[in-house]
C-alpha cells in the first residue's frame, strides 16, 4: 500500500562568493552553509494531491554594513501552486533587520 502524503523536496542556491559571517541562531537545525543562500524552492512529490512540480519559491536580497555584514534581509517567496497551503513569508514578503551589539 502507498502512501498518499507525498514528500517536500527543498532545494537551495548559494552564492559562493558571499561568505555567510551570521552568527548560527538554530545551531539545533544542523550546519549552517559557509555561503549565503541566493534562493530556495520547494517542490512536492508522490502525492495524488500534488503532482510532481515545483510549489513554492523564495529570493533573498540583502544589505551588508562596511564588515561585509548582513544588516537588512528581503525574502520575496512566491506560491507557484496555488491550492498549496503554505506560505514562508506572510503576503509573500519577509523583512529581518539585523542588528549586532559590537562593532
């Protein structure tokens, strides 16, 4: 018997000429890349409800400080699948500011 729940497929696209210096705020999700992220999308497969496709994406611009920092973060996600029900970005944009106690 199979099974009708599917699977998420994450894929990621870094760029690596940008070094990641953030600090690992979730070190319990596991390693953090030493480049920055450029983009995600999320496919879904195996599932009677979802074929196989592409269902979810996201771009990251960002703002670095002199240090080569990340000061401000802009994640643009779009559904691309529009019965799917999740969105990472709430109205599709995400704003983070960050901000770093020494200089």
């Amino acid at each position: 018997m199979g099974s009708d729940i599917g699977r998420i497929i994450i894929y990621q696209d870094f760029d690596n000429k940008s070094h990641n210096r953030q600090p690992d705020l979730y070190p319990f999700t596991g390693r953090k890349s030493k480049n920055l992220m450029v983009n995600s999308k999320i496919a879904y497969s195996g599932s009677v409800i979802y074929p196989n496709e592409l269902v979810y994406t996201s771009n990251y611009l960002r703002t670095l400080d002199k240090y080569g920092r990340i000061v401000r973060e802009v994640a643009i996600g779009q559904r691309l699948n529009r019965s799917w029900p999740f969105e990472l970005h709430t109205d599709g944009i995400g704003v983070f500011i960050h901000e770093y106690a020494v200089n």
